[in-house]
C-alpha cells in the first residue's frame, strides 16, 4: 500500500470511528431529552431537552381492520429518524383522546419516530379480548403498507409499543407479524394474564411474596365475571354501575369535583339493585377487595385463559422485545416483565427488560434519582 493510500485508509477509518461514536453519543443525548420530556423535569434540564425535540404535527385518521375501523391519531415529526412506531393504550375508556397518551405519543414522535396511536374499542370498555390482539395485528400491517416507500413496495418495519395490559397483546401481535416488526416494547405489561388477575385478587407475587394490589383491576375482573356471579337480569345494570365508578376513578386524576360526583353516582346506584348485584356494588363503592376478591378468583382462569392474550402462550417475537417496568407496579406487578423475559430468552427471543421505581403502573411520576434516570436512558436509548 502507498504512503498516500494509507493515510487515505487511516483517515477514513477515523472518520468512520469518529461517526460511529457520535451515533452512540447522540443516542443517548435523544434518550435522556426523551425521558427529561417524559418524566416532566423542568429547570434547565427541561430547556435542554426542548432543544433536542423535533416539531410535530398531529392529525386524526382511521386504520381498517378484518372487523371494521378503528379511531386513531398520526404524530409526525418535521424530520423521520426512525421506523413508524404503533402506540396502543391500555385500559382507559379515554382511549387514544386520553391526556397523559397525547403527551407521551408526542415526546417518542419529537425523537424522529413517527407515532400512531391505534385505540381498542374493548379496552376502552375495561375488557382484555382476543379480539383486540387481532386489531394490533391489523393496524401494525395496515401501518407498515402505508408507510412503505413509493416504489411500491409490499411494506416496511413498524416498531410496536402497548401500555399496561396492551403491551402483552402487541407482543402476542408482534409474534404473529414476524419479520414486519423492527422492535415491539411493553410498557407496565402481562406475561400471563391469568397469573395477573390471579395476583389482582390473591395479592400474591409468583415467588410467594405478597404486594397488596390495586383495588382497579379487581373492579375490572368483576367487570368481565358479571355475568357468573349474579342473575342475568341482573348483569347489565350492574356492569352499568361499575362502569360509573371506573370513570370516577379517571376523573379523579384530572377533575376532583366531577370525580366526587360520579363516586357519589355510583353510590346512588348501589342501592337500585336487586341483591345480589347490590351487594357486589357495594364493595366496589367501598373499595372492599376483601370481599370482592374471593368471589372473583374462581373465574379468573376462564376470563382469561385465550393464548391470545397472554405472550408467554406464544412463540417469541423474531424481532426484539423490550420489556419496562415500574417496581412497585400493583396493577401488573414487575414480576411479570421478569418471568416473560425469562421465559422468551429459553426460547430464543431477544429481550431486554427494566423494572424501575421512576415508574408507577406505565407512567414516569416519581422524583427522579440519578442512578436511576441512567438506567432509564440506556434502555430507551436501546429502543429509540
């Protein structure tokens, strides 16, 4: 090789080298400007991070699927650095229209990944059906079509995000979509959806240990077991009353003066009901898991036990499985992000997984540490 050869192979591959590190750096420069955003640091950490977010446009469209439409949002940033990413709600009768999904699908978008959040119609109604890993199914397809480049292409990588119980059917979803999938992540999500709600009313972790749960998702269990618990005349009327309070639970975060009008609602139609739909109203009113829990644990292997809704039913995803969590989670407790990803790497799935205590159940609200927040941007740094 010459002399002059050499110093051009020399300084390319420093330039190459140089490149490459700055690939790292400005990963984990967007990861910590998206968790700062995320987690709604401000000071001058939140002006930091402000200069790192991309401009984005957000408009309103529907996403076909084998049973009809579904109503979704498009967030569009100025400059598209990453695959299209399907963003799917959980448990939230808000659906795509919930406040805190806005903001989050508008910090990833700011990343330069486009986002479109898909709502499902069941789990706007507090019900975990087979049905809506099928919709997931769907709107990742129709996505990664429309997002396919103009030469007309079949399709192209879609990246999968659900929240709570949504993020163990995207990656049931995401097995189905094998290599259509660039990454699919779980957000405060389920391996086993049985072994959940078993845990919602037994507060029993797998390893033996015992975390008192959230009284929510037993109100949702009760939800979906109405029906073979009390008469049937007597089913809707009180699905209609749990359904009252479950939207006095939301309420709550956002408008204490309404919320404390629909609890009282609740209460009030309590005492319209024939027993026994009365008696179960009651303890929902009274938040009384005590009672309401033993009553449900019978049926919660029937509720729950399609294959479809639980990923660790399923064949890993061939794409890679990101797996967040919060510690202290009550409503899907961490232990199952641990169990899944467990049970994913003996099969052959990539997965990396984090439970953090920044995080309650698929939110960034606690007060930040440093150690902790490091952590939080290598994994985001990871997926983004």
């Amino acid at each position: 090789m010459t002399g002059t050869r050499r110093r051009v192979v020399v300084g390319a591959s420093a330039i190459a080298v140089l490149l490459a590190g700055y690939a790292s750096i400005h990963d984990y420069v967007e990861a910590t400007a998206f968790v700062v955003r995320a987690a709604g640091m401000q000071g001058f950490a939140r002006s930091a991070a402000a200069l790192e977010a991309e401009a984005v446009t957000e408009s309103e469209l529907t996403i076909p699927w084998r049973g009809g439409q579904l109503r979704a949002r498009s967030y569009r940033p100025a400059d598209i650095s990453g695959p299209p990413i399907l963003l799917v709600p959980g448990v939230h009768a808000a659906g795509v229209a919930e406040p805190r999904l806005i903001k989050f699908a508008k910090d990833i978008a700011a990343t330069g990944h486009p986002v479109t959040t898909a709502e499902l119609p069941d789990l706007t109604r507090y019900q975990i059906t087979p049905r809506s890993t099928d919709m997931i199914e769907d709107a990742a397809m129709w996505l990664s079509r429309e997002s396919a480049a103009p030469s007309g292409s079949s399709g192209r990588q879609v990246a999968l995000m659900g929240i709570s119980f949504a993020g163990g059917l995207s990656i049931v979803a995401a097995s189905r979509l094998g290599d259509r999938v660039a990454w699919v992540l779980s957000f405060g999500g389920h391996g086993d959806l049985p072994r959940t709600l078993r845990y919602l009313c037994t507060g029993t972790l797998p390893d033996g240990a015992t975390l008192a749960p959230h009284d929510y998702g037993v109100v949702i269990i009760l939800l979906g077991v109405a029906d073979r618990l009390v008469p049937a005349d007597q089913v809707e009327a009180l699905r209609r009353g749990i359904l009252v309070f479950l939207n006095a639970t939301h309420l709550d975060m956002l408008d204490k003066s309404l919320s404390a009008k629909e609890f009282e609602r609740a209460r009030t139609l309590a005492e319209t009901l024939p027993e026994p739909a009365r008696t179960f109203m009651q303890w929902v009113n009274a938040r009384d898991v005590a009672h309401l829990a033993p009553a449900l644990l019978p049926h919660v292997a029937a509720l729950g036990g399609d294959a479809a809704l639980s990923p660790s039913r399923n064949p890993p995803p061939s794409a890679p499985v990101y797996l967040l969590h919060g510690a202290d989670d009550n409503v899907v407790p961490a232990a199952e992000s641990v169990i899944l990803a467990g049970e994913l790497r003996a099969r052959g799935g990539r997965v990396t997984q984090l439970a953090t205590p920044l995080i309650t159940h698929a939110a960034v609200d606690h007060p930040p540490a440093i150690g902790e927040i490091w952590r939080l941007v290598r994994f985001w740094a990871a997926v983004l």
